[in-house]
C-alpha cells in the first residue's frame, strides 16, 4: 500500500452475525494527529485495536507503517508507542523503574530523564506507582508509550482522570511529539481535546465512517456555521428580515454570512438608536458537529465494541 503511516480500505469485523466494522476505508498521513471520535459500540475500539494488532480482522487491507499488523511482526512494535484504555504496570515499582523496565524492550529507547521530563513525571521518579494519583498513573502510561522513541503513537483516551490543568500540559506534551514528527492517532471523548489537537477527524457511528475531515471543513459542512445572540430592549423587535428567533429575553440566529448580517443588524441599532447589549457571534462546535452526525453525546470512557 502506500507510504501513508496508516492506511485501511474495507476493513470489516464480525463476530458471528454482528458486524462491527463495516468496510471503512481510513488514511493517515504521516506527522498528523488524526481523531477517532464515536459513541460507545461504534465499533471504534474495534478498529483500533485492529491496526495495534491486538485484534484480526475479517476482511479487508490494513497498512501501518507498511506492516500488516495482523502478522504481530516485532518491527512494527518496534515502532509504534500505545497507550490503552487501561494500562497495567506493576504497582510497586517507581516511575522511573517502571519506565526503565519498558525502555529495555526497544532497540534505541529515547533518554528515561528525557521521557520523565515530557510526560511530566520528573517529581514523580521515586514514587512507587501505587502511591500516584490516577492522573499521574495515566502520565505513566503516556511515559511507557513514548519511551521506545516509536514513529506512532496510539493514544486511546490518553487525558481520561486529569483535572483541566493536567489536560492542557498534556496537550503540550503531545504538540511537542508532533513537532518532532511522530503521528498520533487518538480517540477521546473531549471534542475540545479532539477540537484543539487534530489536524483531521473522523466521526464512526454503527461501525461505519460517516465523516472525515479538518475541524473547520466538519464544522462548516451543510448548515450556518456562526450564530449570532443579542439582546434589545423590551417592546423592541429586530428585522424580521434576519430571523431571528426570540428565546426568553435573548434574540438569536445562524447564519453562513456573519459579517453581512451583523453589518445589518448594527446599521438597524444606530439607525433606530436601539442599543445591542450582550452581542455575541460564535461558531458552531465540533461537539455540536458531532451529535449532529450521531445523535449521541461523546462517550465516557466505557468499553465498547
């Protein structure tokens, strides 16, 4: 296949009659962060799993770094970092024992300082793990999956347990490992997360592929993208030529043009002396996106198919 760090066409997964991934086709370039996003029982899991090689297939063609990762090569593992759902690691070693034990399994490991520094878990070194709080275990984790130097990191919900500080350095970290080249192919279920990392998405729902692309090309597919909220004072009413729509006492419309409508709306208020208090333009989400495509919220971390 080709040169692409991830490349799949018409994978499927059955088991028995329910057919969890049904022929998706999915490229990922190489030095990209690409997101999987989807409900529980997307058969996004599935599919990941798959090309870790923790799982075969029932049909199609898979391509990881040019290996077939249903052939459980050590060349391939040689290269690709992982970090899981759940991550066992013995409890009563240190940090930095435990991401030593790991370093010793890859042929040119990067420097355990060096990795203890990116994950954020130099203060932590002489812990023993038992004794970490649960964001800091998912730091180890994330430490256990970079150490190896690997070209491509799997990460499945890698910032699960860490309060909005944490989340946000973790971000830096993974920035900083695309800065260095790798490819990270993410699922989360924090559309911000997804929203503020990604160079591409992908929204999986009943084990198929609904849509690919950049957040804005998502976000800006099919309806208005920006959406317009004011106030006006009571008695007073807006164009109906915009329509707007009246919830409570605030006024709001969607709109593909925003700066042709606000020049409307703001030419009407100093024309009419009428003053806009709480004007505020917005763009839709990919979280709004995203239930748009699915009709579910994000998941939350359980298991799935």
């Amino acid at each position: 296949m080709s040169d692409a760090a991830v490349e799949v066409r018409g994978l499927r997964k059955s088991y028995g009659t329910l057919e969890a991934v049904r022929g998706i086709d999915l490229r990922v370039e190489r030095g990209e962060v690409f997101a999987l996003l989807g409900p529980n029982g997307a058969g996004k899991t599935t599919t990941v799993e798959i090309l870790e090689g923790h799982r075969q297939r029932t049909a199609g063609e898979v391509s990881v770094l040019g290996h077939d990762p249903g052939r459980n090569e050590r060349a391939l593992k040689e290269r690709v970092g992982i970090v899981l759902q759940q991550t066992g690691v013995e409890l009563y070693l240190t940090v930095r024992e435990v991401v030593e034990l790991i370093a010793g399994y890859y042929p040119a490991p990067r420097a355990v300082g060096d990795v203890l520094a990116l994950a954020g878990l130099t203060e932590q070194a002489n812990q023993r793990v038992l004794r970490l709080s649960g964001g800091q275990r998912r730091r180890v984790d994330l430490a256990v999956a970079i150490v190896g130097d690997p070209e491509l990191l799997f990460l499945d919900e890698p910032t699960t347990g860490f309060d909005p500080s944490a989340r946000h350095q973790a971000w830096d970290t993974l920035r900083g490992l695309t800065s260095l080249g790798k490819t990270i192919f993410l699922t989360t279920h924090f559309m911000d997360e997804a929203q503020a990392l990604a160079d591409r998405v992908a929204v999986m729902a009943a084990g198929s592929i609904v849509a690919t692309g950049t957040v804005d090309e998502l976000v800006g597919s099919g309806q208005p993208v920006s959406r317009v909220r004011f106030r006006v004072p009571d008695g007073v009413l807006p164009p109906e030529a915009l329509g707007a729509r009246r919830e409570a006492s605030v006024w709001r419309l969607e709109t593909a043009t925003p700066t042709r409508i606000l020049h409307e709306l703001t030419s009407w208020a100093v024309d009419a002396a009428v003053e806009l208090s709480e004007l505020e333009v917005s763009r839709r989400s990919l979280e709004e996106i995203y239930l748009d495509l699915t009709g579910l919220p994000p998941e939350k971390g359980e298991a799935e198919s």
